[in-house]
C-alpha cells in the first residue's frame, strides 16, 4: 500500500564509542571493512551537548584523519557530534573533515539551536544531518524552509511511527532533501527504517546499523572468522546481519540470535520484527504477526 520494492539496502557501521583512542577506532573499522564488508562508517566527534569539550584531549583532531587513513578512500565515512559544538568550533571540524572527504557532518549543533545548525551548514560545502531528536511537524518544515539541514534523519520510534515519517520524507522531498533515519540500536527501529527507505523515493545511500551488538544484548556476530554478507548461506544470513540488510517491504526476516519471524498482515505493507519492548511501542497502522519456533520444534504464532 505503501508502494516501493523488495530491495537490500546498503548500511553503514555506526561507532557508538567515545571511549576509544584514535588508533584503536581506525583499527577496529578497517578490521569490520574486511571481515564484514562495510563500505561506509560513522564516528563520534567531541562529547554529547558538550559545549565544544572533546572526549580527551585532542582526540577528534587525531580521529578524523586517522580514521580515513586507516580505511581507505573508497569507504564514505560520516561523523556526528551529538550537538556537540557552537557554531565557529563545528566550522572548523567540519573543514577538517571535508579536508579528509567525509560525507556528512550530523547534529553538529545542539538539535534545538536551529539558527546554528544553519549557520554550519551554509559554511560547510559537504553535507549536513540532523533531526533524530525532533518529532513536532511544524518544527520540521521550520528546518527545511531554513535549509538547517541537508540530510534528513527522522527516527520512526521518535517522531511518533512511519505516517508522520512519512510526512517529513514528502516534505524533504519537496525540497530536493534526502532521507536516512535514525536507527542506532539493533532493535525494531531497524527494521522499520529498512521498510521505509525502501517506500519513500529520496532516500538516503545507506541505512544506519550499529556495530556495537543489539540493545537487548544480544550480540552481533562480528568476530574474525565471520563469513561476508555475499557469501552467507541462507540460515547464517537469517542468524545474523553484514554489510546488507536483506529485508524488503514485502519480505520475511530474523533478529540476529533469536528463532523469530515476523511478518505484517496489513494496512501499510510493513513489516516489523519482535524485540523485548512491549507490544504497545509497536506502530497502530501497522499489525505484526509473530511465529516462534521452540528448541523443540513446535510453532506458535501470536498476532499483534
């Protein structure tokens, strides 16, 4: 109903870690290129709402070149500053990063401070991201009329579910604005922004996909030894995500770990996959059905 294709969307590898040196993180990222195929990241820079303070010293100086040094020119690397930074300071992160071609520079500024995240954006020639935090429409059209932003990123659990996504994405595209939703936690929101990049038309290159394990702790497989996404069979393709997320809008899929499959009945077409939050959190428009099947075989199906 929503229209769009069953297609497998390239992600990219979302660092949660701060915590991490320079060196460390480069190593890590170009070891996942390898093993799993990525061919895009994303990076932390300075420190959440952190008024220009970095994380340690100096270390967003040393991340941004040692990062693309380590993984080559051929990988797109994002970065994103949590509404870190005023103004002049995300200027002049973002020249460092365009300096080392970096794709996009996200939320450089606190989210709510408009008129500054506008003000980066007019300055810097590569792209700018935000709106993960926002969920009220008006303030939406206030950020495309304003060009405060030039990549769209609307979270589906945020904003309030796929319609009112779906009303930024037609908004965005009206204004010649892609989209690429939040979707940093390996949980239900990875699965809805899957199906809705592939129904709405500007959508972005590439979907967010953590590289740091699922929210409920159930560990993605990213060890050495780890087979590539091309070259999964189909139940390792089913016990685990790579480089491609192998859903379509029509399709079937599981949760890494977890013998669950999920498919929609429904209104909208969209499918949504099972995780440990109550099944209020799941969308109205959207009605999932559930079949587990136990150690022993046996198949029960709930409907949602």
């Amino acid at each position: 109903m929503v229209g769009g294709k069953a297609i497998a969307f390239p992600v990219y590898g979302s660092s949660m870690k701060r915590d991490i040196s320079p060196a460390d993180e480069a190593a890590r990222l170009a070891r996942l290129r390898d093993e799993r195929g990525f061919r895009a990241f994303k990076v932390r820079l300075g420190v959440p709402t952190g008024h220009d303070r970095d994380a340690s010293p100096g270390r967003t100086e040393a991340l941004i070149p040692a990062v693309r040094q380590a993984v080559g020119d051929d990988v797109e690397l994002l970065a994103d500053g949590n509404s870190c930074y005023t103004p002049p300071k995300a200027i002049e992160v973002g020249r460092r990063m365009e300096d080392n071609g970096y794709f996009w520079f996200e939320e450089p500024c606190p989210y709510w401070e408009l008129e500054w995240t506008a003000e980066v954006a007019a300055a810097l020639a590569m792209h700018v991201a935000g709106g993960e935090q926002d969920n009220d429409l008006a303030q939406w059209r206030r950020m495309i009329r304003m060009n405060a932003v030039d990549i769209l990123q609307p979270d589906l659990c945020y904003i309030g579910g796929f319609t009112r996504a779906w009303r930024v994405a037609a908004m965005g595209a009206a204004a010649s604005k892609r989209v690429v939703p939040h979707s940093s936690h390996l949980s239900l929101v990875t699965l809805f922004s899957l199906h809705f990049m592939a129904a709405i038309p500007n959508a972005g290159p590439f979907v967010e996909f953590t590289i740091e394990g699922d929210v409920n702790q159930r560990r993605v497989d990213l060890q050495p030894g780890a087979a590539s996404p091309g070259r999964q069979s189909q139940d390792s393709r089913r016990s685990r995500l790579g480089r491609h997320a192998q859903f379509g809008v029509a399709g079937e899929s599981r949760l890494p770990e977890e013998r669950t499959l999920v498919t929609s009945t429904t209104r909208s077409s969209v499918n949504a996959g099972r995780s440990s939050i109550p099944r209020s959190s799941c969308p109205r428009a959207v009605y999932c059905r559930v079949s587990r099947t136990s150690p022993s075989g046996r198949r029960q199906t709930t409907s949602y």
